[in-house]
C-alpha cells in the first residue's frame, strides 16, 4: 500500500509532515511558556498578537535579525554544519508516523491514499537509527566551538544518550515482542483490542523517563545547565544557528511524543468511550484529531515536568540510567518474552499468571536476601572503620573543619592555673615561673 502514490503526492505529504511539526513547535513554545508561568503564578506571553499567541513568531523574527556571529577560535566548516545536523534528523523521523489507518484511503486533489508518508519493516530501528545521527549534531557543536563549556555539555549530552538509548531500546523490544512487527502501522493495527499501556505499563514507564532523557529536557537537561555550563553545547552560537538548536529540541519532543502515542497509546484510534458509542470515529479524517489530542497530552507532561521537577545532578542522572532503568528494562524483557513465548504454546492464561507471580514472588524473596546480607557486611565494615579511625585532628590541612559522622571533638584545652604557668622570657634559654616573681614582689612590698 505503500511507495504507489504519484511523485507530487509524496511531496504533499513530506510538505504536510514538515508544516505539522512547525505548526506543533511553534504552538508548543507558547503554551509551555504559558502554563509555567500559570503554574509559577506568573502573566506569562500576552503581548505578541491575541493573547500572546504570536510570541513563537516574534521570537523566531528577533532570532534571525539578530548579528550571526562566528567565534574566532572555532572549526568554521563543523560549527556551521552543527545546527544542521541536529534539526533534519528530528525531521526524518517523522516519516513513518501514521496519522490514520493504513485500510482508511482518504481523497487528496482526487487521488486516494493512505494518512502516512511511507512504512518499512523495520520503521521503529530507522527512528533509533535517526534519533542516534541527531546527537551528532550536539558533540560537534560543543566541539567546533573551542571552548571549555560547550565542549563539557557535548560530552554529557553523548554519555546522556548514551545512557538512555539503551533501556528505550529494551522497551521497544517489548512491543516487538507483543505486536510481532517493527512496523508503526502494524504496531498500532495490534492494539485494536487493548492498548500496550495496558498490556506493558512497565515499558511505558521507562520509554517515558529516556524520551525525557533523549531530549535533554527538565529534570535531564544536563547538556544546557545554565548553573554550572552557562547554556552548554550552544553557548558560542547566535541568531538562526541558535534557533536551529531550539526548533530541533522542539521538534525531537513532538518526534519522541508521536512514537510514545503510536507504540502505547494506540497511535491514531479514538479512546474507549468514544468508540464505544460512534462506530465512524476511526474513519475518514478524524483519527488525525486523536493523535493529535495524545501528542499535546504528551506534550504536556513534558512541560509539567519542567514546571515541578528540579535540575539533578549528574551522578544522578548516571546511576538512573545504568543502575535501574537498565536493570529494570532487562528483566521486564525477560518477563514479558517468557509471557509471550508461554502463550504461544497455548498455555491457560491462569498457568502463566501462576509462573509469573511465582518467578516475581521469588525475585522479591531474593532480593531481600541479599540486601539483608549487604545492609549486614556493610554495618560490619563501617563498625571496623570507626574502631580503627585515627583521632579528629580539627585542625587538619591547617584550617578548622567540623567533625564527620561519628568522629569526636577533642577536649578543649584548659588554661593551666596561674601557679602552674611559666613566664618564657625571650632569647633566654631558661623560664622563670611566675610563683617566684610573684613571691619577691610581696616580699618587696613588706
């Protein structure tokens, strides 16, 4: 059904594509604005046009008014090239986003074809693939640069992805499993009876935590910490070139959003109690309005995020990543490939509930184990420490410093009396006390 329409179809659409994502952007950075400043109690955008709506034109003008300037001690060719790099892979991945059924032909100038640009067999690892060529475009812009902090944002935002691309590949792997295809349109054919946030709420969870991730936004926005890197990546960079990293930022939120819709929420098929009372509600061009209703849910949770969450740290950020979500991530895989593997031996679904709460019974049971056994070698170790730790010196480094957790002040010292103090005369190797003095004085006095 697909690679049949006419040439200046296929144009339409990518055309289509490509405006939708602008439209969605440039409504995206108002309503954020918006609802920050609502959440934070604040005006917010109400000047640029009827309430504020216009503000995304007017800042998109300033930006390319504003003097394009080229840092002295940057790579020309890379540094221009960056920004490039970055927005058109945000674009491609939209391609195999469907919009509507692949069975529902709607009529375009009188030509009927299907509400999606193309499909592949393999349409969820081209999105992987994508998404992966768009970082590309962060590293070299903090690298062509030549300076210390874009340089710093660079490499976070590359162990960032890192990081993440691993467990949003295993949740992906989920839904292979579930749907039996890569393909977006299959993938949302499958959840004609139920949905995967249903089926696989875990793998939701954690696609949900790297999409935040992947697009370095509140709380992961390592890349661009304004604290510590003075904007990250893109602070050597002004004018269009600058607009260019926000409009790609933009665009991989409403990307990373589309995929979430069409793996877990059912892509382009109207909720439950509309279905349940209008049979048309999945035809003709309406499925366009559902998805479009997700996707700004969706977005939403990005900006609600970034209204509440504060900044973490990064080794925060680093052990989320290797230390649960890829743990989780890979024995959720685990689980849900035994499920489907049980299934397809015509297995009772009672039997796998059985042998799934068993598995997770004893997981549980051995996980208690061994922190037991941890939480006890460690108060072990740390009773050691404390036996074998040498006397608080508060004067160590030749500064005061406040004692550590389970360290002492030393008893302070007392003024010895003024019998027992001796007198240090200067340049005399010998002391007189003060007794002595004291005693020929009073005897003077008689």
């Amino acid at each position: 059904m697909f690679g049949r329409d006419p040439w200046w179809l296929v144009l339409v659409k990518a055309v289509f594509c490509f405006a939708f994502l602008l439209l969605t952007v440039l409504f995206a950075i108002v309503w954020e604005r918006k609802v920050v400043a609502w959440m934070q109690r604040r005006i917010g955008p109400n000047r640029a046009g009827p309430w504020g709506m216009l503000q995304s034109l007017a800042d998109g003008a300033k930006l390319m008014l504003k003097e394009d300037v080229v840092v002295k001690r940057a790579d020309k060719a890379v540094y221009v090239l960056a920004p490039v790099v970055a927005a058109i892979p945000a674009f491609m991945a939209f391609a195999v986003i469907p919009f509507g059924p692949a069975d529902n032909q709607v009529s375009i100038f009188g030509q009927r074809t299907t509400m999606q640009l193309t499909d592949l067999p393999i349409a969820l690892l081209y999105i992987l693939a994508v998404a992966s060529i768009g970082i590309y475009g962060i590293v070299l812009a903090g690298w062509s640069s030549g300076s210390t902090y874009p340089l710093l944002g660079s490499l976070r935002s590359c162990a960032q992805m890192i990081s993440y691309e691993i467990a949003m590949g295993a949740a992906f792997a989920s839904v292979f499993l579930y749907s039996g295809s890569m393909s977006t349109s299959t993938i949302v054919e499958s959840q004609a009876d139920r949905w995967y946030i249903v089926l696989l709420p875990v793998s939701f969870l954690i696609y949900i935590v790297t999409m935040v991730g992947e697009v370095n936004r509140a709380p992961f926005d390592m890349p661009e910490s304004e604290g510590d890197l003075v904007g990250g990546f893109n602070t050597e960079y002004s004018s269009i070139k600058f607009a260019m990293f926000m409009l790609a930022e933009y665009i991989n939120m409403v990307t990373v959003s589309a995929v979430a819709v069409t793996l877990f929420l059912g892509g382009w098929r109207a909720p439950f109690p509309v279905t349940a009372f209008w049979e048309g509600a999945n035809q003709g061009w309406w499925p366009m309005l559902w998805f479009t209703l997700k996707l700004q849910l969706l977005l939403f949770l990005f900006i609600w995020l970034r209204g509440t969450l504060p900044r973490v740290r990064y080794d925060q950020l680093m052990k989320l990543g290797w230390k649960v979500l890829i743990p989780v991530s890979v024995v959720w895989l685990m689980l849900v490939a035994t499920v489907r593997t049980l299934r397809n031996e015509n297995m009772p679904f009672a039997d796998i509930a059985l042998y799934v709460f068993g598995g997770l019974i004893f997981l549980l049971l051995l996980s208690f184990v061994i922190d037991f056994y941890r939480d006890r070698r460690e108060k072990e170790r740390e009773a050691e420490q404390r036996t074998e730790e040498p006397a608080f010196d508060p004067m160590a480094g030749g500064y005061p410093v406040p004692p550590l957790p389970g360290q002492a002040l030393p008893p302070v010292p007392r003024r010895p009396a003024r019998g027992e103090r001796e007198l240090v005369v200067s340049g005399a190797p010998d002391t007189v006390s003060d007794r002595g003095d004291t005693e020929g004085k009073e005897a003077s006095d008689d």
